[in-house]
C-alpha cells in the first residue's frame, strides 16, 4: 500500500525575502538654546528704553498724576449769572483757559505758516494756526499745542495740553482775542485723526463759531493727532 505524499504549501517568496533593516530615527535637532546672559542683555536694553522713555516724557507723566490725584475744582455759575471764567478772562487778550484741565496759557501768533515758525512759537504757548478765525469769530478757530516735549526743550509750555485727552463732552473752554474779548465754548466732541487729515480745519459754515484745539498722540509721537471740537456758547466784548 503506497503512501501518500503531503504535498508541501509552496512558501510564499515574499515570507522569505530579506527585509533591509529599518534605518534608525534620526531625532531633530533641536532648537538652539539662548544664553540666560543674553536675556538678561536683551532685558536691560528694553528697561533702559522704558526709563529714558520716561524721563523724555516725565512732564507729561506728573501732569497726569497731578490730575488723577488732586484735579482742579471747577465752580458752576450761579442761575442766570454771568459765568465767573468768562468774567475773569475779558480784558485779558490772546488767552485760552480750560479749568477742568487746569490750562491757562497766551494764545500766541507764528510768524509763518512752516515748521520752524510753529517750533518757535510753540515754545511761548499754544498757536493759533495762520489762516484760520480768530477765536469768537466766524468760522473755524484752530488752535494746537504741546502734549510732550523734551525736558530740556525751550520753552514753558513743553506739555501744556498733556491732559488734552482727558476733556469731556460738555466742559467749558474759554479764549480771547486779541482786543480781549472773551468767548465761552462748550465741548462737543473729540476724535484721534491722521497727522495729514486736513479735515479737522473745515469751516462749520452756517457762520456758526466754532474752536478746535489739537495735540501730538500718542504721548512721545507725532503719529496721530487728538483733536477736541467745542462750539460757541457765551461772550464778554470789551472792545
């Protein structure tokens, strides 16, 4: 009797082939560590920028914190009395008051309308832009000073409208001109604009009087400008 064969399973060909090894993972590289000499540097260098910072801009700082501590105390008029600032300030010419701000500064003229003009007259108050109304008069009364400047710098008024943002809708700006006449204004808005934005010296026509006063913002930069629009409220002609 004949045995039967076991017929063999012919392998699979790829059971047996030769596998190459699996190359093994190359770990990233990793990222480069900064010395803990170069942080303390890079850390210096911007608390030196932050203190110079300051000190460039310390009297714009110490008028905020004057105002925020000890802000002035405005006296409302008595009913159907004569408003006692805008009493005060006729007779006295080319002035701008604003009491809740504790501002009082000489309107000053630039002798032109160019840079260096303005450099120069900014030094003795806040100017009045050439070509625009005088104040009380008809039309736009622009009128711009310093938030910040140098400590250094020339000039008392270095940061005489550094609390200029801080103006509120309603507030009392008094000015006069240079007959002394005095105007009241009521604030009726503020807005941030682009330093070329010419916009802000449009006339309200109307013949409405109208008084616009700007300064540098940020405080340290010339980027933008804060701008305050008031309109006309009460009068006092000496002349």
């Amino acid at each position: 009797m004949k045995k039967k064969r076991s017929r063999t399973k012919p392998s699979n060909p790829k059971e047996h082939a030769i596998v190459p090894p699996t190359a093994a993972a190359t770990p990233s590289p990793a990222s480069p560590r900064i010395p803990r000499r170069q942080w303390l540097y890079a850390g210096g260098i911007l608390l030196g920028l932050a203190v110079l910072f300051l000190l460039a801009n310390s009297g714009f700082f110490l008028k905020q914190l004057a105002h925020r501590f000890n802000p002035p105390v405005v006296s409302e008029p008595e009913p159907g009395a004569t408003d006692p600032y805008l009493l005060a300030l006729a007779g006295t010419p080319n002035r701008l008051r604003i009491p809740s701000l504790g501002i009082d500064a000489p309107i000053v003229e630039a002798a032109a309308r160019t840079q260096a003009a303005y450099k120069t007259a900014l030094q003795q108050g806040v100017v009045h832009l050439p070509e625009t109304a005088e104040p009380g008069d008809i039309g736009n009364a622009y009128l711009f000073g310093h938030s910040s400047d140098l400590p250094w710098a020339a000039g008392d008024f270095k940061n005489v409208f550094a609390l200029l943002p801080e103006i509120k809708r309603g507030a009392k700006i008094y000015a006069s001109n240079r007959d002394g006449n005095a105007y009241a204004f009521t604030v009726g808005g503020t807005r941030i604009v682009r330093a070329d934005d010419l916009s802000v010296l449009a006339d309200p026509g109307n013949e409405k009087r109208m008084l616009t006063l700007q300064t540098s913002y940020p405080v340290g930069t010339a980027l933008r400008r804060f701008v305050v629009t008031a309109e006309y409220a009460a009068e006092i002609l000496v002349k």
